[in-house]
C-alpha cells in the first residue's frame, strides 16, 4: 500500500509540470459559507468550472468515473469541504481513486480516497520529501471523505477536513489555500495512474 501512495506523489510531482503558472495567475475562488458542512449546500460558484475540465479529455477513456467535471467547496466554524462532481457515476467496476492536494509554504498536503476500500490516505510533503503517511478513521481524525449523489448518482466525491488540524488560522480571518484535486486508477500491476487533473486554485474561506 505504502507503495501505491509514494507512486501518486511522484506522479503529481512529475505531472504539476503541466500546470506551472505564476502565483498570480491562480484563479481566486470563494468556498460557500454554510451553517454545517455534512448538509446538502448549494455553492455560490465553482472553484473550478465545467469550463475548466472539458468533458472530451481522451486520458479517462477507459475509465470514465475518471472525468472530472467540476469542484465545489463550502465551509463551516470548523471544517472546510470540497466535493469533486463527475461526468458519469463510479460504476465500482475499476480500483479508482481521487485525491485533494493543499498547497503550503514549504509544505503540501494530499488527502487521497480510495472508492473500492473505503480508505483515506493522508500524506505530508516537506520541502519535496515525503514524510509522514497515515490511514485516516474516526479514532485518529477529524477528516473525512466519501461518495454521494448531486446530478448523477454516485457521482460525487466529497472530501471534509478539519481547519484546526491543518491550518494554523485566527478566528474569523480569512485565508486560502491553494488546491488542485485528481482522480485516477489502480492498474493491474498495482501502480496508480492519474487519469484527470484539474488547474490549480486559490481556495478563501473564513477560519
């Protein structure tokens, strides 16, 4: 398993090259604030649009739970989600994956789900090694991740991470982070393949 979660942060790391733009060019986006993040919410826009992941990307055609469509995020007093909504339903039928990276000074952090186990990996990166991997539950954390139903059923991804945990805020300021989020799969040989990728953004939400 630890292999499999070493494969995908050399895979990000190789492909983010595809995305290199000035820190000035990363779109702003606003996280919708609600009252409780488990709630169904209704986001006040997209952190990154339909527009943004055209749905004719050739590198999910044999995977189609693959093919992102859209990410949305909201937030509460204590947790900040993001749910990535998909061209067509998991189907169960592959070993698939989607993942969500935040972006630190000096630091990045992936939160990686696994639709077939039900697991969610966490793992720290520190000045491009990689330091800590963690299978996250109930008795170890606050951070959670799932799948649920918005247009198409089972066809959203949705991710719920504890701000006190992560970021080191003060009450009522706002902050960002800068995110992208990725789905991809299991192959028979037991490697990750990164299927989809969106742009990165700059995530606002209130602490």
């Amino acid at each position: 398993m630890k292999k499999w979660f070493f494969l995908l942060l050399i895979l990000v790391l190789v492909s983010s090259t595809c995305f290199t733009i000035n820190a000035a060019d990363i779109p702003r986006r606003d996280a919708t604030k609600v009252d409780d993040v488990t709630e169904p919410y209704e986001a006040t826009e997209y952190i990154v649009s339909p527009k943004e992941e055209p749905d004719d990307d050739q590198t999910v055609s044999n995977a189609k739970e693959c093919d992102i469509r859209a990410v949305i995020a909201c937030y509460d007093d204590e947790y900040i989600r993001v749910d990535i909504l998909l061209e067509n339903r998991i189907t169960y039928d592959w070993d698939i994956f989607y993942a969500v990276k935040f972006e630190y000074t000096g630091m990045n952090e992936y939160f990686t789900y696994f639709t077939d186990t039900k697991k969610l990996i966490y793992e720290r990166e520190v000045d491009g090694e990689l330091v800590k991997t963690q299978r996250l539950t109930e008795d170890n954390s606050y951070d959670t991740a799932g799948v649920t139903s918005s247009d198409i059923k089972d066809s959203d991804v949705y991710f719920i991470i504890n701000k006190k945990e992560h970021i080191n805020g003060e009450k009522g300021k706002r902050y960002f982070l800068t995110c992208s989020f990725m789905s991809g799969f299991i192959t028979d040989k037991g490697n990750l393949n990164i299927a989809d990728k969106t742009i990165p953004v700059d995530l606002y939400f209130v602490f």
